[in-house]
C-alpha cells in the first residue's frame, strides 16, 4: 500500500488568503497619510522576495520598518486570521485533522497569527515551524528573532534539514523558498499552489501546479473532502451565462469556461469532451447526439426557464441531471407584457416611428386606455398568474386557461377552454412550455375566434404561434396590434441576420428575446441554476431537477456519500444493499427516489472501506451511472 507523504504546507496566501504583513498593514497603517504609499511599497517587496529576486531577510526587515506595527495590530490581524482559511483548505479541514500526523506548516509568517489558525485547524503546535516577533518594552514589533533561520534567505531549507522527517516529503507554497527545498532535495516533489495568488516564476519550476487542496490531497493519496477533485471539474457556460455564475462554480474551486454564443449540435460534440458540467440558455440544442458523446457530463443546467432545447430523456439515461431556472426571470417577463400591452393600445410604436420620420401624427383614434378591457392568459404558470395580478391592479379584468387545475389569484376567473378565452379576451397573452404538443396552438383558426382588434402578444416560445397565420391576421385587420418576442426560428448570434413575415406591419412590435433579459433576471437566472448544479455537486441533491426524481439532501461529515442512478426496474434496491453488505459497508443512511423512468438511491457509508467493494454497486442491473461523491 503507497505511503502517505509528510505535507509541508505554506501559511501566507495558502492556508490562509492573505500575506501576514501586508494584513499587518492594513490595521496599522490605517489613518496614516502615507498608508497607500507605503502599503505599496511593501506588496512590492513581498512580491520581489516570493520570486527570489530579492534577500528574504532584507525584504522582511523593509516592510517591518514599513508597517511600524505593535502588539496590538498584531493580535488583530490573529483574531482575523482563522475566518481568513482558503476554501478549499476549509472544505478539507476534517481530512487535515484525520492525518495531522503527516502535516506541517512551515513559514517564515509569524507564530502569533499563525499558532492560533493551526490550533483551530486542530493540528500539532509541534508541527509548526514559523517566525517570532521581537517587541520593544512599548509593545512596539522591532523585527524577527535573529536565532531562527526562518527570518533568513533558504531558511526553510534549514528548517526542514533540522526536522530530519522520515518518509517521502511533499513541500506546497506559492513562494521562491518553497521551491528552493524542493531543488535543495529535501522535499520529493513541490507543488506551487495558486488558489490565492499565481507567481510565474515559482509556477514555472514546480513539479505540479493546483489551484486547490482538493487536487493535492487526491493526487498524494489523502482521503479528501470529495473523491475527485474539483479543479479538474470542467464546467462549460454558453451564450453570455451571466457572471455570476462563473463567480459561483470558480469560488466552489471548479474550472470554468465561458462561450458568448451558441453552438451547433456538431461544435457541441466537440466540446462537449471532457466536460462535466453544461450551462446553457435557449439556442445552444443538448441532442441525444451531444449526450452521447459527453464522456464526463453530470449535469445540465438551463439557466433560463425553458428545457425543450434538451433532451430530457436522453440525459435521464445517462444519469445526468438536469436543472433549470423556472422562476427568476418571471418579474422581468411580466414587466415587458405590461409595457407592451401599454404600447399597442396606444400605438406607440406607431406614433414614434412617424416621428423619426418627420411626421407629425398627432391623434387618438385607435388608442385606448387598459381599464375595463379583458386581459386574456394563456398558460397560468408563475408568469401568467403574476402578470394577472399586476394587469388588474391596473384596471383590467382577467380571463385564463390552463390544462391544469391552478388557484386562481384575485379577480381573475378560470375558463375551460382556449376558445372561450379567444372571445373574451381584447388583450391575448401566451405563457405556455415549449412541449411539442404546444406547436401552432395558436393559428390561423384561433385569430379567427378573436375579437376583432384585439391584440396579441407571445413571450413564450417561438414555435407556440404560426407567424404566417399572425402576419395575414395583422394584414386583414382581424388584429388590431402583436407584440412578439420568441421566433420559430432565431439567429444563434447577435451578429446574425433575422426576417420575419411580421416586419414592417403597422402596430406590430418585435423584440429580440428578450423577455427575461434584464441585469436583475440574469443574475437571479445565474445564483438559482448554479445553486442547483452546486448542490447536486457537492451533496447529490437533485431538488428542481427536471429529469431525475427529486431528493433534498444535506452535507454529511463523518461518511462517504455513494450516489446510484439506475433505471426503475425491479430488484435493484435489492441489489444494491446486497452488493453493500458482500463489500462489508455499514450503511448510515440511505434514501430512495423513483419516477417512471428513473431511480436515485444516496448511501451514506462508515468509515474507511475497500475500493473494489464498490465494483459491485457499478455491476448493478439497470445502473446508469454510479458515483463515490465524498
């Protein structure tokens, strides 16, 4: 069985997200009128010396001088110092502890700031090797103890000879004298740890580079937090993803990358290698093709509302879960109704394009105020029973139809039938799912069983209405305005070209998708989705997910978390247990979740367990995809 190596792990701008003295800085030098200068000047030196273009000593002797800090300042920058801890070492604290026989920090921070974050990382005050502050009989810092080679160029290397450890020895940092040890052949391989900060000098002659604990812990052999580490994690965000979500994945320590526009099925298939997590909006088209060949994917997220872009059943079949974002843009959506339907009783559009065009068209035939006229909601979801509430807190009376049974809000009444809306309505809105079923539910048939004049406005999905059948309904006068938003067919690009059989009629208004497209919704859109992929990540937790049984799960300390996704057939729970029980697993917790087409059972596990005792539960029948999550 491989040997677990000793970690020496570096303090400043690794275990925790800041360099001791520059913290140091900023509580002492605060209200100085020469704080900004000097704070520079001692980032500079601090960058010099982590690059080995400058004597350590030196360097630590200018920016102590520099800071003219006392005891006080330094306690404060301690009493921050443990809620400092990186994420990924926070995330990993438990492995830390289970093997703090095999960790040391070695720094040339001090022992003041550094004694206290190693006590509550509950690891051995032997086991740190650091710097002391000297004091003055006022208080006031004077410098490092000259007796400890640590306040010296190559002190680490000193300090590590003195240690004489047995075994293989493993040095992270992101600094010139963590590099030196390694090449002083004291340590077996140096990893340059960039989570907090990147120094190319020291990156450029590491053995390995992460950005993460995570990757360390895995690839030295430790049991870490989660069983794969997330920076090697790939998440893939198409189509001007807000960047919110790229903040969320990439705090969580996951490698991102970002796309302006959509792909096409084949230029998904290219990318799709290697990618273990898919961000889209409403072009980019997730195929029974594109699923297939995903060889890492896990999840799919839709950071809009709608899903028909994705193969829904396709994705349940390989085990990849799939979220999406059904509430976050309502407000803006029902907003932009609201504005619409203002502008087309009032011709707006009309009126202002007469105007760019030096005609003067001052009059009110064809204008009408909303009070008192009929709003009509197809589709009484969260959009359309919001927009209810909003249209008659402006007058209008309100008309909806739903196949499902929905409270009605306010005044508004519930008609059984499409065509009983049609009649009534003198305002027609669609909010409906992009199911197929839904294709050309309003057509020429439809506007014909509207009232003469009335208006029409789709925000839903391009393919709800047949175009040809609103642009001959708008030519006749049948309609009196349209506003549409969605189109059966949009450019993938803003760069694109875009006809319509609607341009150029009069009182009509055409907008480029963008009922959801408010700074608000989008960073709404981006927090919900990535919140749901990041749960599913990180815990198992499928709740909203559109594709897979929903099941809402907390974190688990203390156990392994094995997560089974497998088609809904008989015996497979069975199967399961009995492969857990042969592999000797002592179940903590399990839980189980099926649909028609699927079943999710999470195992929660004790203890430390043989590898190969996991073969069993991939051999399972029915199983699509199995996981050891952490």
């Amino acid at each position: 069985m491989r040997r677990l190596p000793i970690l020496l792990l570096d303090f400043d701008s690794t275990l925790v997200g800041f360099e001791t003295l520059e913290a140091l800085a900023e509580v002492a030098l605060e209200g100085r009128p020469d704080a900004d200068t000097r704070r520079a000047e001692i980032a500079r030196l601090t960058d010099e010396a982590m690059e080995g273009r400058l004597d350590f000593n030196e360097a630590l002797t200018q920016r102590l001088a520099l800071v003219e800090a006392d005891r006080g300042h330094v306690e404060a920058v301690a009493a921050k110092a443990v809620a400092a801890l990186t994420p990924s070492v926070r995330r990993n604290l438990d492995a830390l502890r289970r093997h703090a026989d095999r960790v040391h920090i070695l720094s040339a921070g001090f022992r003041e700031i550094i004694a206290p974050v190693a006590e509550a990382m509950g690891l051995d005050p032997a086991h740190v090797h650091c710097n002391d502050l000297a004091y003055d009989g006022a208080g006031r810092v004077v410098g490092a103890d000259g007796s400890n080679p640590l306040a010296f160029e190559d002190g680490k290397i000193e300090a590590v000879r003195a240690l004489a450890l047995d075994g293989p020895v493993v040095m992270v940092g992101d600094g010139w004298g963590d590099w030196r040890v390694r090449e002083a052949g004291l340590a077996d391989r140096f990893w340059a740890y960039t989570e907090v900060v990147t120094r190319d000098r020291v990156v450029e002659r590491a053995d390995a580079v992460a950005s993460t604990l995570d990757e360390i812990l895995h690839a030295e052999g430790f049991v870490a937090r989660f069983s794969y580490p997330r920076g090697r994690m790939k998440v893939l965000l198409l189509e001007n993803v807000h960047p919110r979500a790229v903040e969320r994945f990439r705090a969580e320590g996951y490698a991102v990358e970002t796309l302006k526009g959509a792909l096409t099925e084949d230029r998904l298939i290219e990318r799709i290698q290697g990618v273990h997590v898919l961000g889209v909006r409403s072009k980019s088209e997730v195929t029974a093709r594109v699923l297939a060949a995903a060889d890492r994917l896990l999840a799919v997220g839709a950071f809009c509302i709608g899903t028909n872009q994705i193969d829904l059943a396709a994705a349940a079949e390989k085990g990849v879960a799939v979220f999406n974002a059904p509430y976050s843009n309502t407000r803006s959506v029902v907003e932009l109704v609201i504005g619409l339907t203002v502008a087309l009783t009032r011709r707006v559009a009309d009126k202002s394009a007469a105007l760019h065009a030096g005609r003067w068209e001052k009059t009110a035939d064809g204008a009408h105020e909303l009070r008192g006229q009929t709003l009509g909601v197809v589709g009484y979801g969260a959009i359309g029973s919001q927009l209810s509430v909003l249209a008659e807190a402006m007058g209008m009376k309100v008309v909806f139809h739903d196949l499902d049974e929905k409270l009605a809000l306010g005044n508004a009444r519930r008609v059984r039938s499409l065509d009983e809306v049609l009649a009534e309505a003198d305002v027609l809105t669609v909010h409906v799912d992009g199911r197929r079923e839904n294709a050309n539910l309003i057509g020429a048939p439809q506007f014909a069983r509207m009232k003469p004049g009335a208006l029409f406005i789709n925000l839903s999905r391009g393919h709800v209405v047949d175009i040809e059948a609103l642009a001959e309904a708008m030519r006749s006068g049948r309609l009196g305005g349209a506003a549409v938003d969605v189109f059966p067919e949009e450019p993938a690009a803003n760069s694109d070209g875009f006809t319509t059989p609607l341009q150029g009629l009069p009182n009509v208004i055409l907008t480029p998708h963008i009922g959801g497209s408010t700074e608000e919704a989008q960073e709404a859109i981006a927090d919900f989705a990535s919140e749901r992929l990041l749960g599913f990540l990180n815990r198992g937790d499928t709740t909203f997910s559109v594709n897979l049984p929903n099941v809402r799960l907390s974190e688990v300390t203390g156990a392994h978390r094995l997560l089974h996704i497998h088609r809904n057939q008989p015996g497979v729970l069975a199967a399961i247990n009995r492969a857990l029980a042969e592999g000797g697993l002592n179940i903590l917790a399990q839980h189980l979740k099926t649909d028609d087409r699927t079943g999710y059972v999470i195992v929660d596990v004790e203890g430390d367990y043989d590898p190969a005792a996991l073969e069993g539960l991939k051999a399972v029948d029915g199983a699509l995809r199995f996981r050891v999550l952490y």
